[in-house]
C-alpha cells in the first residue's frame, strides 16, 4: 500500500505532534510544547484519513465519551492547566485509540528487531495479543 504526499504529510505531522507532547511531559508538563504537539497531531490525523473520514471517526456514538474528554484534554492544556488536561487527554485517547494497539503491536512483533523482543515471555503478559484483523 503506498501512501499519498497528503498521507506522508500527515505521518511527519502526527510524529512532530507526539514528539512534541513527549518533549512537554519531559519538560514538567510545559503548556505550549503540549499545546503544540496536540495541534500537530490532530492536523496529522486529519491529513492521514482525510477531513470527512476523522469528522465521522471522532462523532461516532461509541466514540463519544473519548471524544469529549480528548477534546476537553486538549482545552485545559490550551486553558494553562497542562497536567489536568494531559491525564484527561490520555483517558481519551485510550478511549478513542484502544481498538487499534493490539492490530499496532502484531505488525510490531512481525519487525525482525522489535518481534523477537514483544515475544519474549516476560513481556507477552503486557502485550496485547494480535486481534483477528489483519494491518
């Protein structure tokens, strides 16, 4: 499957945007590298899966809990209360994201590197198994 220049885009978005809100924790929750980070990665999502698709992906009923709070995570970051809004921010985005890591950490344990690490038996209690889906 090759990605399009918007996709591609997106990818270096939403990595610049997680790299961002990871350097805000690093720096004790510093309010404009998360504020930074969560713009960049939404801008990202959006390139990747297109404006329609991420409209219906955050307004799906199931998603709705994970949505307010992501969403809500994201204004108290921009509202100066950066370790409020992260924890918020976290509880949705596992609401929201938690379906996909078990597809994430199969395709991780069939990389000749990373595999034979997520399949050692001290870890594979951690891991999630690979769902029936295929990536």
């Amino acid at each position: 499957m090759w990605l399009s220049d918007s996709q591609k885009i997106g990818v270096g978005l939403t990595a610049f945007g997680l790299f961002f809100m990871m350097m805000g924790v690093v720096m004790l929750f510093d309010g404009g590298l998360m504020a930074i980070g969560n713009i960049l990665f939404l801008c990202g999502i959006t390139a990747i899966i297109g404006l329609r698709s991420t409209f219906v992906f955050f307004t799906r009923k199931e998603k709705l809990r994970g949505t307010i709070c992501f969403l809500g995570g994201i204004f108290l970051v921009l509202c100066k209360f950066p370790f409020i809004g992260f924890m918020v921010e976290i509880f949705g985005f596992l609401n929201l994201f938690g379906d996909f890591f078990p597809v994430v950490f199969g395709f991780l344990k069939r990389l000749p590197l990373i595999g034979p690490i997520l399949s050692h038996p001290a870890l594979a209690r951690i891991v999630p198994r690979e769902s029936r889906t295929r990536v």
